[in-house]
C-alpha cells in the first residue's frame, strides 16, 4: 500500500523531476489518491482544467492542487514524459486555451476533466473518462512511455 504523503516525497525529493512543455498532460491525486485530476499545461505556470461545476478554467499550479475546496493534501502533479523528459505538444496546448471560458455539461463519470484533456489531445472518446484512459490516449497522442513528477519551484534564499 502506498501512503500518498510519503510516495508524493519521494517523487518530489528523491526520484527525477521534470518542468512541463507547453501541450504537457498533466495530473494529480485527489481524496488521498482515490481518485485523480487532469489538465493540459499551456506554458508560464499555468494549467487549463475542466472544474467540477463545468467550466474550463486557467489554474496556477498551487491552484490545480487545492482542490476539494482546499481539504485535497497533493503535493505532486505528474507530468507526461519520454525518456526522462517532459512531452507535449502545442496544438494540444492551443485547443485547450480554445476552451477556456467555456462552459461544458460536467459529469462526473462521463463528462470530466479526463475527457476534456482527451480532447485537447485530439482524442474525442466517450469511453476515456478515467485518468487510466488519459494515459493512454498521451502516450498514442504524444508518444508518452511515463510521468515523472513536476519540479517542485525553488525557494527564494535571504
């Protein structure tokens, strides 16, 4: 069993790190990992993600995290990678600036942010609606083979 702080630390201190590309997948861990949240990041620290009321929003990336009203403890967002190197692609980051302000008829099983991330990969399946679906349509999508985490900003030293 893996206990979410502790794997988060490892991700974050002791394995390889990379810096998302514009068009990267992005997710993280909700609800202590029982679930998860996805997005397309589109460059200068920000995120576009399909929010659970609907909407297709730009997100800073402390931002994509406090999610669940601030009650979610995920430190990590994993980014899609090759060969130890952060993937994207900048049609993918396009469709998803495209999107934003819009709203879309959110569900939960259906009609989530997995899908809308799917979609921005130019994948549009009624059946990717897990996080595991996601990862699949990156790695035909952008030639993904895995996700490292997302280098943690460095602090400002006095």
């Amino acid at each position: 069993m893996k206990i979410p702080f502790v794997h988060s630390f490892v991700d974050n201190v002791l394995a390889s790190t990379v810096t998302p590309v514009p068009g990267s997948v992005v997710y993280c861990g909700l609800a202590f990992n029982a679930v998860e949240h996805s997005g397309i990041y589109i460059g200068n620290g920000k995120i576009v993600h399909l929010d659970g009321n609907g909407q297709v929003k730009t997100v800073t990336r402390k931002q994509f995290l406090d999610r669940l009203d601030g009650y979610n403890v995920a430190i990590t967002i994993y980014v899609s990678s090759r060969e130890g190197k952060a993937v994207g692609s900048r049609a993918v980051a396009e469709r998803a600036k495209a999107m934003v302000g819009t709203t879309l008829d959110y569900h939960l099983a259906s009609n989530n942010c997995h899908r809308f991330s799917a979609r921005c990969l130019g994948v549009d399946s009624v059946r990717i609606v897990t996080c595991a679906g996601l990862k699949g349509a990156a790695q035909s999508e952008l030639d993904c083979d895995g996700w490292l985490a997302w280098t943690l900003p460095a602090t400002k030293r006095k």
